[in-house]
C-alpha cells in the first residue's frame, strides 16, 4: 500500500487515503484470525469461482457509503533521517471524498502521533510536535483513489495467478480468501516506485461470503524503496454502511 519511504507530508495524507481503496490486495504469512466456523461457511455457502467474487466485490463496493479501516506494517525496512515511517494507522471513510484518521509514524527517529482530515480537495494534518491543524489543500484528492472505475480497486484486473477462494474467518466474519501477485509498477503512483522492474508482491484478500465486501487486505514484498522481502502492510476493515460524520477541523 503506502510506502512508508516517501516524503514526509505526502505519506501522512496517503496513510490512510490509499487504505480506501486497497481492496483488491494482500499478502502471505499474516496474523488471520482463523477458527474452525470456516469449515461450516464452506458449507453453508455457495463456493464462488474467483472471477464471480472479483466481479461481485467491484459491483458491491459501489453501494458502500461509509467504513472503518485500521493498518499495521511488519518488518519495515530501514528509512533515512529525512523519510517517514507509518506504523499503523486507523479511521473512517465517508464515500467518496472523506477520510478521518490517526496515524502512528517514526519521524526523525521518534514515535509520534498525527490526526488526519480530507474532506473533498482539502486535508488537515496535525503538527507532530504543536499537535496544531495545517491545511495542506490539494495534496491528493481521495477521489481518485475511492473511484471503483479508476482508483486502486480497477487494480483488481491486473492480479495474476490469482488462487480460488478457500473459506476463512477474518475477525469473526466468514469470508473467502484468494491469492495472487501484483506487479509493483502499478502501485508506483502512490508508493514512489523505484523498486527493480519485475518485482511482484504477493497478494492476498478476505472477501465477506455474504455480503463480498472485503474485511481483510494486505501485500507483502517490495512494493517502495526501503521495503524489504518481509514488508507486510495489513488492513482491516469493517463498519460498513454506519452514519459517520467528518467535517473539516476548527483551525
């Protein structure tokens, strides 16, 4: 997802910006929250072919109005004094140009919190040292990224060797998993790119079996300059479809 190696302003926005819209990507070797209620979701529910839960999970997106997303990073790779690394981030998406977040990042080698609001092509970003609102208008419209027809879920297409779905429990949610491999060059909009041409991630997804909204997504591998082999970004997302409100902050 986000690279966690770019500049220091432009990761914070995308920190959870990119989160909306990652729906379509994740990686190997996570911590899913697996019990044996999958066996019975097996069960008790259709198995889809993948291409039905792709087609059915593009179609699906479009009727969400509002979720709640958080991320974590594993095995960061090293960054320089003058870089940015997201920890882990949490918030709310108000479709389609919404976003209201906090996110733990290492800035200039110390752990700081920052708050996030994007409302349209405005974003509010918290001083890491006053705690103070700054507009950064213009930094990235989270349009461009929520957009089903051109943002990151239009990414879907270009998953290869994509895995059928095998039933699964994500945070107590029956959903189907499937696999696959991204190339990184199509992330490189959004994490910087500079990664060697060829590199795949290995991608993985949890799709909810009843309603085909995704709940768990993540990527591992070098998807920026500074990840390494190990790098995982993992997001979880849930609370769709509930009454949230954002507005912009009193400066």
């Amino acid at each position: 997802m986000f690279s966690g190696r770019i500049t220091a302003r432009h990761a914070l926005v995308c920190a959870v910006l990119c989160v909306a819209s990652v729906l379509f990507m994740t990686g190997c070797s996570l911590p899913w929250k697996h019990t044996t209620a999958a066996a019975s979701v097996s069960a008790n529910t259709p198995k889809p072919t993948t291409q039905q839960l792709l087609t059915n999970l593009q179609k699906n997106f479009r009727t969400v109005s509002a979720f709640h997303v958080t991320m974590a990073e594993q095995n960061p790779g090293p960054v320089t004094p003058d870089q940015i690394q997201i920890l882990n981030a949490a918030g709310d998406v108000v479709m389609p140009d919404k976003v209201k977040a906090q996110a733990t990042v290492v800035l200039s080698g110390q752990s700081v919190q920052v708050n996030l609001i994007s409302v349209g092509d405005n974003q509010f970003i918290t001083d890491p040292i006053t705690g103070q609102w700054r507009v950064i208008k213009g930094v990235l419209d989270p349009r461009t990224l929520t957009n089903p027809d051109t943002g990151i879920i239009s990414l879907v297409s270009k998953l290869q060797n994509v895995s059928t779905p095998v039933a699964d429990i994500v945070n107590n949610v029956p959903c189907w998993r499937i696999t696959g491999q991204l190339d990184a060059k199509y992330l490189a909009f959004f994490t910087g790119g500079g990664v060697p041409a060829g590199t795949m991630l290995q991608t993985s997804a949890c799709i909810g079996s009843v309603d085909t909204l995704p709940y768990q997504v993540s990527v591992t591998g070098v998807a920026a300059v500074g990840d390494t082999v190990q790098t995982v970004r993992t997001f979880d997302l849930s609370n769709y479809n509930e009454t949230i409100s954002i507005t912009a902050p009193q400066l």
